[in-house]
C-alpha cells in the first residue's frame, strides 16, 4: 500500500468516476483503475462498486476511505512542516444534534484559540449525520444523547461503526416554547395539555428510526407533529404556530433569545448528553478543551419551570 494508492482513491471517491479522477490527477484511466484493484487485493476488501454510472463506495470502502483521509491529512501536515517548512493551522471538527449551548460551547473554543492558528468545523445535523461524520474522520467528536429508550440501539450502531459512547451530564425532559405560548406560564406541563398544539421535531431524513429522533417521548402519538431541519425554523414555528418541542432545559439565551423559556414535563424521562469518538483514539488536545466547555453547561440544566 502507497501514499500514492490512497491519492488515487482518495480522487476517485470525490469524483465519483473513474474517468473524471483520472482526468484530474493526469493519468490514463487504465493506470488509475489497475491501481485501485491493486490496493482493493492487497486490503481484502471491494473499496468501490462499480456501475455503468460511474462509481459508488461500499460500506467497507467508506471506512477505509476515512481512514485514508486522515492519514494524507497527516502525511500533507508532515509535508508542509518539515519539507515546505509552512507554517499549518491544528484543525478542530465537531458534528452535533441542535443543540444551541454545544454550538456555545463552540463559539467559546473559537475565541479562546482564535482563527489565526486553528481551523474550525461544525455542523449541526441529523443523527445518522453526526454518527457518520465521526466514523468517516470528517469530524473528530460528535454531540448526541442516549436514554433507556434508545440505549440500546444506540450501542449496537456505534460498536458496528467502530465509535464509542461517552456521558457527560444527564438533564430531566422541558417543553420548550414561546413565552407568549399559553402554558407558557405553568410550572409544570403533561402530554395532555399539549394535545392540539403542534409538536415540533428535528427531521431526520430518510431515516425514520425512532432510536435517532433528536425529541423525547419520540414514541408517543402525538396528534400534530410538524417536522424541520434547523433551530431558527424550529423558533419561527413556536411564535407562528404556538409550537413545541421536547428538550434538555438548558436554554442557551444568547444564540436563541430571550423569547422562549423551557418548562418543564410532567412526564419526566432522563436523557444522557454526552459525545462519540472514534474507538482507542486519543482526542486532541482542541477537543478535550472543547469538551471542558460544554460540562459547564451542567450548571445551567432548569432546576425549576423559570430557568
């Protein structure tokens, strides 16, 4: 295996063709394609599917890709350092549920190690996004939450993906809403009372497991759902529509405002925050940091129906 094998299907998987790389790395397609079947006998493995469309990775090539990735990322960190003797910025990714005090937590880092030395990545997406986004190294952590319900399954998904699960601080279940909502007011609010409003959730694609809703209670028949893909769509539904959604109770007022509060549900059911890494990899010292950031919103969880 060659750092050159790992260029070549590095180029192919991004261009999804074996034609398209070739022309981009300036060899014949032959060479290109001999190559990969190559490394694909040398590793055991089938990295790409072959199509009449071009190419597609197999679940197995998508792992190895991932780890390819990473290692021309240090091999080019290696590259710039001592040969080009340039100057490289340490890098720091993080894939997370919306989760408005995990962005904070980032926001934090970015001012605290700045632009000029660091470059930073985060994405706020569906779970099966986050999950995939640490196994394929796109992101170094991922923020999610685990409880009785979902445990389980969550386990098994991430030992079949090679990533492992880490608590952080567990949180009770609030309804948040708009503070001009009609319950808004109460000290305590039950599924009932929460009937004919429309439960807001996060969409997860085409993936309609229960074990990855980012909501508690994500079995419960609720009589009104309606379904987005972003927290400031999430926030316009509970003013327009009297919305709701199911969270942890930590408000997190500077990103999202102070128009909304978290009271919390009658129906209590323990949710788990906590983050996933790769299996055995030692975090960098940007992530422990990171991580620091965002324990320190234990001390925000609602202890009562006013925050």
């Amino acid at each position: 295996m060659t750092l050159q094998q790992l260029k070549y299907v590095t180029a192919v998987a991004d261009a999804g063709s074996m034609n398209e790389a070739a022309k981009a790395l300036y060899v014949s397609q032959p060479s290109l394609s001999g190559a990969v079947k190559e490394l694909e006998a040398e590793a055991g493995i089938e990295i790409f599917k072959r199509t009449n469309k071009g190419v597609q990775l197999t679940p197995e090539g998508e792992e190895f890709l991932g780890y390819a990735r990473q290692l021309m990322e240090q091999y080019q960190l290696i590259e710039d350092r001592f040969i080009k003797r340039t100057r490289v910025k340490s890098k720091f990714s993080v894939s997370m549920q919306h989760y408005s005090f995990a962005v904070k937590a980032f926001v934090e880092l970015v001012k605290q190690y700045g632009m000029d030395e660091y470059e930073f990545a985060v994405s706020e997406t569906k779970t099966s996004e986050v999950i995939s986004d640490v196994r394929n190294f796109k992101s170094e952590l991922g923020i999610l939450f685990q409880n009785e319900f979902n445990k389980k399954a969550l386990t098994k998904i991430m030992k079949d993906n090679n990533l492992e699960f880490h608590a952080l601080f567990d949180c009770g279940t609030y309804v948040y809403l708009w503070k001009s909502h009609p319950l808004a007011g109460q000290p305590v609010i039950n599924m009932e009372e929460l009937r004919e409003y429309p439960c807001l959730m996060f969409d997860q694609g085409s993936d309609k497991s229960f074990f990855l809703a980012e909501e508690m209670m994500s079995t419960y028949e609720y009589k009104r759902v309606i379904r987005a893909n972003d927290r400031a769509t999430m926030l316009n539904l509970m003013v327009g529509l009297n919305g709701y959604t199911l969270c942890s109770g930590i408000i997190c007022e500077e990103l999202n405002g102070s128009d909304y509060t978290a009271v919390p549900l009658a129906e209590k059911e323990i949710m788990t925050i906590g983050y996933i890494q790769r299996r055995g990899m030692m975090l960098s010292p940007l992530a422990v940091r990171y991580l620091e950031e965002i324990r320190k919103y234990e001390t925000c969880i609602l202890k009562d129906s006013r925050g």
